[in-house]
C-alpha cells in the first residue's frame, strides 16, 4: 500500500506554519515562523501586521515544508487549511494560499477546524487516546472541557465565560512587564517564585464553567496597591490559583463521567507546572494521560494536516471561506 500524504497549512492567529504528515501522525515536516517579535511591543496580536506578515511568509514556509518531506507534489493527497476559528484576515492568507495551490498541483482542499487540530495534536507521533476521554482545551483563544466518547462524539461540559486561560497567562505577563507571548515566561518564573500572594480562584465551586478575568483584575489590583513586588512572586502565586482551579475542576469532571483517560491539548498545555499537576491527577486517579509533545502543543499545522485526515476519509468538503467563530464538536 502506498503511503498518504497530505499538506497542512496553518494561518489562523500569529503563526504561519506548514507541514506534511501520515494518517498514522508522522510528520515528515513541520515548519513555523513566528511573529511574537512583531506583535510583541503591542502585548498582543496585531492582527493587520499578522495578515501581512503571513503573505510575506506563507510560501517560503509551504516550499520549505515539501521540500523537507522529500515528497513529490504528484504523491500529495490533498491539502487542509484552517479555515477557522481565528483572526479573518489571517485565515484568508491561508485559505486562499491553499486554494491556488490546490489549483495549480491538481489536489483537493479541506476546510479544518483549528480545534479538531488541536484535539488531534495529541495523536501525532502515534499516541492513541482511549475513550471516553476527559478533554480540556486551553489555549489562547479558548478554554473548553468536554468528554469525548468518540472522535466524532464530543460533548462540552463547561467553558471560560470572559478570558481564555492563555490570555490571562499572556494579559498577566504584560502586568509584570513579561513580552507576549507571556505563557512560557511566567512558567519560568513560577518555577522560582513564592506562592505568597493570594489571589482568587473565580468559580471554583461553580462546576465546569471557569473565570478568568476576575483573576486577572486581582493581580492588577494587588500591583497597582504594591509597587515594590517580585515578579517571580506574582507569577507563582497566579499560577497557584490556575493549578488550584484546572485541579478541582478535573478531579470533578473524572468523579462523574470515569473516563479512561485525560486528554489535555492547546498551547497553555505546554506548562510544565500544568503538565506535572495533570500527572498526578491521573496518577492518583488511576487514569490514563494524553498530551501532545510540547512542540505540538502551541499552534503548528502538524496536527491540521493530521486532522485533513478525518474531512477526507468522511467526505467532509467544507466552503473555503474563514470563519471567526467554529464550535469545537464541529468539522
Ligand atoms: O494554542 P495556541 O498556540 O494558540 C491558540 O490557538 O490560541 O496558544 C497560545 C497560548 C498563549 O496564550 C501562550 O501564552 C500560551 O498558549 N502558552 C503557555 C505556555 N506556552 C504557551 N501558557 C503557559 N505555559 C506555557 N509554557
Ligand atoms: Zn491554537
């Protein structure tokens, strides 16, 4: 049998990104170029420069990504772009990247769902995920949990009702004077900060809806009253009351739908000190932990190519037009 292919190009936010993998999760390429070093003296992602910065860069990336594979063109089943949820202007770089390419090699072009993405980076490199699963997916756009009882049976049992996970890592970061994005930073802070302010840990009892604003307002508070602070202290302690908050909400949800395993996916999933604390819940839980290798945890299209994978084998050709907003249950 032969071997498939497929090339997965990803434009949704920052990061125009390209990669060819197998069904299996192989990945023969995967290449980034980030524009932290451009959206950074905003604090945030300015998305007019990301637009142009993706058309500056999108086809080195594709050309690299083929090359690096070592694939003839000729031996590609398709193409999957993201064509949602993101920045629109972003997606259309992508989406229209995708559909001349496709014209041009004679290929067919799949829609993607960022967040099946995400969901999928978990299987690339060949791990499985046993089902049903505890999903939780924090990222900078989002922070959902949900159980899947399949991959295509997903239902969501709570959600961030103001800021994402990432944004308030990201937001905090910028308080203490952290560039964006500002996740992997305040990690290396906690790492040798005290836990020695206490800020609020919103919704904690309030089942699987989470809160993060509140927290964020907390720290500005408390930075605004004192002035002399230690920013290793500030991101430790904000990370305490992160770790306290995903803990009993997991611990929760594992109690009342005993699934078999915890899948946690998105770019906050890269935490170490997040990662360290899944461990031990499931440790102690006696479940199973799925999480994508770091790499693939922050936003590639790796895992867009390896989810091109589930549209083509279910005949699933969605419009090639960018989409702001896709539930995460959906194609
Ligand atoms: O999944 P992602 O790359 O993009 C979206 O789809 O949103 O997630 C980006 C977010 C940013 O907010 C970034 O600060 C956060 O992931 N992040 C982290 C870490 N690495 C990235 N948050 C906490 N710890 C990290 N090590
Ligand atoms: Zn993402």
């Amino acid at each position: 049998m032969s071997k498939r292919y497929v090339l997965g190009i990803e434009t949704s936010c920052d990061d125009t990104a390209a990669a060819v993998v197998t069904p299996e999760g192989e990945v023969l390429s995967s290449v980034r170029i980030s524009q932290d070093a451009i959206h950074a003296q905003f604090g945030g992602v300015f998305p007019e420069y990301a637009s142009r910065a993706h058309i500056f860069n999108i086809l080195p990336v594709v050309d690299q990504a083929i090359r690096e594979a070592g694939v003839p063109i000729e031996d590609l089943e398709a193409i999957g772009v993201t064509n949602g949820p993101g920045l629109v202007g972003s997606l259309l770089v992508g989406i229209n990247t995708a559909s001349a390419l496709g014209m041009a090699w004679n290929k067919e072009v799949y829609a993607v769902n960022h967040l099946r993405g995400h969901i999928r980076s978990v299987n690339l490199e060949g791990q499985e995920i046993e089902y049903p699963s505890l999903l939780l997916l924090i990222s900078g756009g989002h922070t959902i949990m949900g159980v899947m009882k399949t991959r295509d049976d997903f239902e969501v049992i709570g959600q961030t009702r103001d800021d994402s996970l990432g944004e308030a890592y990201d937001k905090v970061g910028r308080m203490i004077g952290l560039a964006y994005p500002a996740g992997r930073a305040m990690d290396d802070l906690t790492a040798v900060g005290e836990t020695s302010i206490q800020f609020p840990t919103p919704l904690l009892r309030d089942g699987y809806e989470f809160s993060f604003s509140g927290l964020k307002s907390s720290v500005r508070r408390y930075l605004e009253k004192n002035t002399e602070y230690k920013q290793a202290d500030i991101a430790a302690s904000f990370s305490k009351s992160v770790v306290t908050i995903l803990r009993k909400k997991t611990d929760l949800a594992i109690k009342e739908f005993s699934p078999k395993s915890l899948v946690v996916v998105g770019g906050v999933a890269a935490s170490p000190v997040l990662r360290a604390m899944f461990r031990e819940i499931c440790e102690a839980q006696e479940i199973n932990l799925r999480l994508p290798p770091i790499k693939w945890s922050t936003d590639n299209a790796a895992m867009i190519a390896l989810a091109t994978y589930d549209y083509i084998d279910k005949g699933i050709k969605l419009e090639l037009s960018p989409r702001y907003r896709v539930p995460v249950n959906d194609y």
